[in-house]
C-alpha cells in the first residue's frame, strides 16, 4: 500500500521534512514514489507547502495519509478556502 508521509532531511537539531508517495513498507527516509511537499517545523509563519491536486490523485489511487500529513492538508485547505473567500468580497 502506498502511504503519504514524512520523510526526514536536514542537519542534527535542524530538522526539515519533504512530504512523500512511499510504499508502506519502505524505511522512513528510503526510497520515495514522488515529492509532494516540505515541511520545516522550526520555521515561522507559513512552515510547510502541499502539492494539494497531487495529494487528492494519490488517494483516488488509494494511498493512506499519516496523521500529521492528514493535519496538514486539513490545515492548508482552510488557508486555501479562506483566501478564495478574502478575493471573492
């Protein structure tokens, strides 16, 4: 099964994170199906960036979300929403 998750990149004590397709059974930082966004947790503001329409394609597929992944897409579609309701008034 193909799952949407977290895959560690960065330095020691400066950890940085690119959200990917990967097959369940692969090792967390191993080998990826496709980028789908990043995530920097120590950064302030706007810390991560999803590639939403190719998120919603790997799931038609099937593909499973973590739980953070999930947060985060819940998280970046409210922003999406209300910055569509901000342009429309």
């Amino acid at each position: 099964m193909v799952k949407i998750r977290l895959r560690r990149t960065g330095c020691k004590n400066h950890a940085a994170y690119r959200v990917v397709a990967a097959d369940e059974r692969s090792p967390r930082d191993g080998k990826f199906l496709e980028i789908l966004g990043w995530y920097e947790p120590t950064r302030e503001g706007v810390n991560f960036k999803l590639k939403l329409d190719r998120i919603a394609e790997w799931q038609s597929k099937g593909a499973q979300m973590s739980e953070t992944v999930a947060s985060m897409v819940r998280r970046a579609k409210r922003a999406e929403a209300a910055e569509s309701s901000d342009v429309s008034v």
